[in-house]
C-alpha cells in the first residue's frame, strides 16, 4: 500500500531527512521515492502496518504538510473512468469534498473538482458533499501527466506547529526554537518510544516537549534555575507525561541512567548565556555527553556557522553522519549536526 506524503518546501533536503529518519527509527519496511522536492511517494507498505505506519508519520512529521493515502494512480484521460472502479461507500462515511492539487501540470483546478465530486456522488449510494466540514478529502495530485486518487485518512497537526509558537507558552525566553525545528532534530535523533532523550541545554523545554509529544522520556538539563524550572512548567503545559528537569552545569552532568540520544542547541553567546566560556563550551559540551549516552545513541544538535565543531568531534570520538544549513537572518545559518560515536 502507498502513501503520497505533500511536504514543506522551506528547506531542500531536512523534510526528506525527517522522514527517513521516522521511517528508520520506527522499523518501518517500506520504500521512499521523492518525485520532486514536496512530493513523495511511501510505497511497499505491508498492509497489515499500514494504519499503524500512516498514524504514526501523521504524529511524528513536522516538515510534512499531508499525507495521503493512495487510492489508485492514473491519467487525466482514464481518471472518469477509474472513478466507478473504486466502492466509494467504503472509503467515504457519509461526506466528502474532492480537492485537486497540481505540480508541473495545467489542469483545470475547479472543473475537475466538481466533475470528480459528482462522479463519486453517481457511483455511491447516501453520500453528501460537505465543502468546510466534511469526514475525509479526496484529494486528487496532479504531477505532470500522472493522476493519483488519494483520500486523507489521518490529519497532520499543521495547526500546532503554526500556532504553539513558543512565546505562547506559559515560560518564555528570547532564543528558543521553533516547535517545528524542534521537532525535526528530535525525529533526526531516530529516538523510539520510551526511550530517553536528553538535551543538557534545555533552556525553556523546546527539545523536551517535543520528544516527550512523541513518546519518549525526556531529561532536561541547564545550569540556570529558571530555565530548570520554567521547562518543566513548559512541558506540564503541553501534556508532556515523562519528563525530568535538573539544574546542572555541562560538565558536572552525570545521568544514572546513560541516554538514548542527545538533542540540543547549545548556547553561543548572542541572545542566551554560555556561562562566560563562548564557542569552547562546544568542546565542554562533547567530551561530558559522551560519557552520558549509550554507545549507538546519536546526538543530535545546533550550531551557529561562525562555530567549527568540527575541529572537536574527531579529537573526541564522534563523526557526523548528516548536515544541513538553516540561514535564519542575514548574520546566523544555523548548521544541524546528527553525529555518531566513533567506538
Ligand atoms: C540556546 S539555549 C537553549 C534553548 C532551548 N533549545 C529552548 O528551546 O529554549 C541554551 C541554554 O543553555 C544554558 N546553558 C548555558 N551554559 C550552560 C552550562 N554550562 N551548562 C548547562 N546549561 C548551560 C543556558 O542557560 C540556556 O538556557
């Protein structure tokens, strides 16, 4: 079974990043095709998982818009015909509203949307069309001169990462980062369900809501008392069941339990403090985390462009596996690492 996965286009590579890193951490079997940058295709999905694998990418993906899943592909010549193929009494519960999406293709939008809906209204039997409230969107994706019948079964949050911006939170403090972000460097970290996920810097809880929104136990650390504090209030506020907050400097962190991967955006000295030691805190931070993480835990994390980490990783035992560039402003590309142990 198929799933067709409309993806952000802010960033070129971190939506298809997050999803096979998703894919890779659930222990999904399945194949990934990219079409073009926004559009992918999930393929070989055993169909015994399928309502698990589609549930689960809709509660994890945050650079993803919609996932849909793929009722048949075709042509815009063959697509009136396929309609009567397809029991639409099973797919649909009572209303529906057919959405037309196009890439690469000038196909008349709104002719077919009304076409397709009347279509489906022949070839079923009790079924309304419900343009602002309707039980499930047929969606049917364009891309050239392919035609993919999809429905979307299972909604993605989009709505919590445009509106839980942090300052909406309870506890707020300048230089926290976007849930989104947040919530991409935890999935890049491949973290499991009830594993433990740490993050040393954890200032006002951004890392840990996110893991924690996910499933995963979630340990907050950070030298300052109000940043202790105020993450923990952040994380009850957003629901989050297992978390742990201490107030502790980088290099005292001793955790009983070693983690099952780091995410974390340390900080560099322009909006949140590094307690005096600037960009040599990054060498602090990497020779106390990896004493703290399992030997295949990955760790996830931020840096500013003018910070050469690279200089520290090999020295004490870590390669980098992935990379990408963010340019925030015209002063700051934030670089996201996700980096192994060298054992
Ligand atoms: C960039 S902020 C983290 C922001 C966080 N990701 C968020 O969503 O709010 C870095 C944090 O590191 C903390 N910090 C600075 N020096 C530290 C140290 N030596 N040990 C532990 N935490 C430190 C600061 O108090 C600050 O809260």
């Amino acid at each position: 079974m198929e799933l067709f996965l409309i993806q952000s286009q802010e960033h070129d590579f971190l939506p298809l990043a997050e999803l096979n890193a998703v894919i890779e951490s659930e222990g999904f079997n399945c194949n990934v095709k990219k079409l073009r940058s926004g559009l992918v295709i999930v393929d070989s999905i055993n169909p015994n998982d399928f309502d698990y694998v589609y549930q689960r990418l809709t509660q994890r993906l945050a650079y993803t818009h919609q996932i849909n899943h793929i009722l048949l592909k075709t042509t815009l010549q063959d697509l009136d015909s396929r309609i009567s193929t397809l029991d639409w009494n099973s797919i649909i519960e009572s209303s529906f509203v057919v959405r037309v999406k196009t890439y690469d293709s000038d196909a008349d939008v709104v002719a077919i949307e009304r076409r397709m809906g009347g279509l489906i209204l022949e070839n079923s039997t009790n079924l309304k069309v419900n343009l602002t409230k309707p039980n499930i969107t047929i969606r049917i994706i364009i891309y050239k001169d392919d035609v993919y019948l999809t429905c979307e079964e299972y909604i993605l949050n989009k709505k919590y990462f445009q509106d839980f911006k942090p300052h909406k939170r309870p506890f707020f403090h300048p230089g926290c980062m976007s849930p989104k972000l947040a919530r991409c460097m935890v999935n890049l970290s491949r973290i499991k369900t009830d594993q433990l996920l740490l993050d040393p810097f954890c200032g006002t809880g951004g890392m840990l809501i996110e893991g924690g929104l996910i499933g995963a136990r979630v340990v907050g650390c950070d030298i300052d008392w109000n940043m202790k504090n105020g993450s923990a209030i952040n994380c009850e506020y957003a629901g989050v069941k297992d978390f742990k907050t201490y107030k502790v400097d980088i290099n005292e962190l001793k955790m009983y339990e070693l983690c099952d991967a780091v995410v974390t955006d340390p900080p560099y000295g322009i909006s949140t403090t590094t307690g005096g030691r600037d960009s040599l805190i990054f060498k602090d931070f990497l020779i106390s985390i990896k004493r703290n993480m399992k030997d295949d835990a990955l760790l996830v994390m931020a840096s500013p462009h003018f910070v050469d980490i690279d200089q520290f990783l090999e020295e004490i035992g870590f390669e980098v596996l992935e990379r990408y560039e963010i340019r925030m402003h015209k002063s700051l590309t934030r670089i996201i690492s996700v980096i192994a142990q060298i054992n």
